[in-house]
C-alpha cells in the first residue's frame, strides 16, 4: 500500500523509505511532528526565521513588505511570515518572533500609558 501511495504522490525513493522506517517502528504517528521540526531546522540552515504577524485588519502586499523587511532588519534573517487579524488590537501590530515579541499596536501601547500612570 506505501508503494501504490508513494507512486501516485511522486515522492523520492528516500522519503518512501524514511516513511517505510515510522510504519515498522510504529511511529507513522510522529510523522506531522518530524515534519514541522524538520522544516524548522532548514529554515535555521537557511537563515530564515518565522515571524508571527497580528494586525488589526487585513494588510495590503505593500504593508506586509514593509512590516518584513522591518522585521528582516530587528533580527539580521530572512523572514517567513504569518499572518493573522485581531481587531481586539484596535491598530498596528504584534509581531512574534521565537519567544521575542515586538507590541507595536495601539491596544499595547495604551496599557503601557495606563501603566506609566498608574505607577
């Protein structure tokens, strides 16, 4: 049955035999998790690291070039961005990248001003 999918998807004999190896040690289930870990380490390999955008709406090509290549330059990589929209936020955006978060929306900025009062 491997072959008969394998031959239909196309995929290279090393792959066959890599799934071939996770159904013999019954760790076909590990398969999603192997994937991300090994696209995470090409990426590193490659210089590339994963951004997490959040904004408020949905941004237009030229704004998601521009929020790139800022992120690009905050972390000396490539950048592989992700988006999502949040309109809790209110405007601007949070970006996530690894553990680092850079909060530059409108919602953050006005609980820093809160905090600078309050304190």
């Amino acid at each position: 049955m491997l072959d008969a999918i394998v031959a239909r998807a196309g995929f290279s004999r090393p792959v066959r035999n890599f799934a071939a190896v996770l159904i013999d040690h019954r760790r076909i289930k590990f398969l999603d998790p192997i994937v991300k870990e090994f696209e995470k380490e090409l990426d590193r390999r490659m210089g590339f690291v994963e951004a997490q955008i959040t904004s408020a709406r949905e941004l237009g090509q030229p704004e998601r070039a521009a929020l790139e290549t800022q992120v690009a330059k905050l972390t000396g990589h490539k950048v592989r961005a992700r988006y999502a929209q949040d309109g809790s936020i209110l405007g601007g955006a949070i970006v996530k990248v690894g553990s680092m978060i850079y909060d530059g929306s409108v919602k953050g900025q006005l609980e820093r001003i809160r905090e600078a009062i309050s304190s």
